[in-house]
C-alpha cells in the first residue's frame, strides 16, 4: 500500500494548501456590502420623505366641516373612587323612594300598593287539560339518550 508521501508525489492538487482563503477579498467584499447598504438605507429615507413632502405640496386644503369634525371630543367624565362612594348612596335613596312612594311621571306605584293589587287580582294560571293530569301520573325515569342525566316520564 502506498503512504500518504508517495500519495502526495502521485496527486499533487490533493495536498493541503497553507492558504485557503482570500481575507483581502472578503474584507474588500464586506466594506462594500456595508456602504452600498447604508447608501440605500439613506437613499430610501429620503424617498420617503420626498413623498411626505410632494403629500402635503400637492393636497387640497380640508373642508372646513372636516375640520371642525376633526377636534377632539370632549374627554368623558369619569367616576372617582371619591365619588362612588356617595353616588351609590344618592341611587339607592331614590330606588327606595320609588319603591316606598311610587312615581308619577313614570306611572309606578308602591312596593306595598303592588302587592295588595296582586292579592286582590290573584295570578292567572292555565287550566289544568288532560295531558297535564296524565304527565303527573307518569313516573320519572332517565332516558336512554342523558345516560341518566336528564329524566323523562313513562306511565307504569
């Protein structure tokens, strides 16, 4: 078998070169990298502004309506844990009066006036049919459908 020597007398394009690589060429190709990017990076920003510019050159002035549209809102008047406090107090003072004294404007009458009106009426019920007295008589079972967790009436 021939040694790695004799190998190397025989090949001499597969021995081991002592420079594998250009670093002048990979420097020369970084630095231009870099520059033609920041040079883009500026070219680009200045087109953008160019365009904001030619934007506001070339725009028709707004409506006037517009403009007046385009005023903020008043800001919203929020409650503080300052005042919670007592306007929870102030709305349960007037709930209670309505209830205890009814209100005209808006047709209520009182807690107690309501309940004696409902007694003397009585409340309406549906009348009893025959298929409500054979459900009674049904037995509740569960049905085959809840696995026993929903019932449904069968008759014996």
């Amino acid at each position: 078998m021939a040694t790695t020597d004799e190998h190397n007398k025989k090949h001499p394009r597969m021995d081991l070169e002592d420079k594998d690589i250009d670093l002048a060429a990979i420097i020369k190709f970084t630095v231009v990298l870099l520059v033609t990017t920041v040079i883009i990076y500026i070219a680009a920003v200045g087109l953008f502004k160019g365009f904001e510019w030619w934007e506001e050159y070339n725009s028709p002035p707004l409506n006037t309506l517009y403009q007046e549209r385009a005023k903020e809102p008043p800001r919203p008047i929020l409650q503080t844990n300052v005042t919670q406090y007592s306007d929870l107090k102030e709305f349960r003072a007037k709930e209670e009066k309505v209830l205890k004294e009814g209100d005209e404007a808006t047709g209520k009458i009182p807690m107690d006036q309501a309940i004696d009106k409902l007694l003397q009426k009585g409340l309406e019920s549906r009348p009893e049919t025959e298929t409500q007295s054979f459900i009674d008589k049904a037995e509740k079972m569960p049905s085959d459908q809840s696995a026993g967790q929903n019932f449904e009436r069968r008759l014996r």
